[in-house]
DNA sequence: AGACTGACTCTAG
DNA sequence: CCTAGAGCCAGTC
C-alpha cells in the first residue's frame, strides 16, 4: 500500500462536508486506490479520526457494526436515512463542488 | 507461495 | 426486494 495513496484516501475522506456522504468507490476513485476494498481497509486503519460515518456502499447503506450509530450521526448532520438507507442521488458528495 | 478474509461493487436470478 | 456468484486488491496465517 502507498503512503501516497494512503493520505490521499484520508484527505478525501476528510474532505466530505457535514450533510454529504460518499461511497467508498468513490473515495476510491478519486484518491486513486486500486479497489473501494483499500478504502474500506484505510478506515479501520486510521478512521478514527475521520469521518468514517459519511462513508457508505454504493447503494447508500451502511455495511459496518454500528450502522444504526453512524445513520444516527448522519441524521445529525441534516443527512436522513430511509430505513437505514440513504439517498445516495441527493446526499453524495459532489467533488466538484468541494471548495477547500 | 498458497489459502482465507474483508468497513466493496456489479450482474444475474 | 433479497440472495448468490464473481472480480478485485491488500493483509494475515
């Protein structure tokens, strides 16, 4: 695994605004990882400091242990689940629209 | 090196 | 809508 791509992942990650969420391809693709698995694996590596929880499957739901947690945060953030799914059309984070 | 597993994604039934 | 199978890459034993 690249450090390089390592940060990147996280920097991504990082980078997805309260009330937005992201898929773990997407993260994928835009830090250049070869799969969304090294997504998945950066995160239960350093994911404690990120925020992990806007961090979804490509159908919008949540695959970790704490599911009913993070979709609960989520809502926090103004991001509503439907029946521990979220609209992925309306919540996904548009990179285009990141003003850093 | 070989085999298993996983915070994934896609296609098919 | 749900389940099963295959592809994918990295980590671990």
């Amino acid at each position: 695994m690249d450090e390089e791509t390592h940060e990147w992942i996280r920097e991504y990650i990082a980078a997805v605004p309260a009330g937005s969420v992201a898929s773990y391809g997407d993260i994928a693709a835009l830090a250049g990882a070869s799969n969304p698995r090294i997504v998945g694996w950066v995160l239960k590596e350093d994911g404690f400091d990120l925020p992990w929880h806007r961090i979804l499957r490509a159908d919008g739901t949540v695959a970790v242990h704490k599911q009913q947690e993070q979709l609960d945060r989520l809502r926090a953030e103004g991001v509503l689940a439907k029946d521990s799914k979220i609209d992925m059309k309306v919540y996904r984070w548009d990179p285009d629209s990141r003003t850093n």
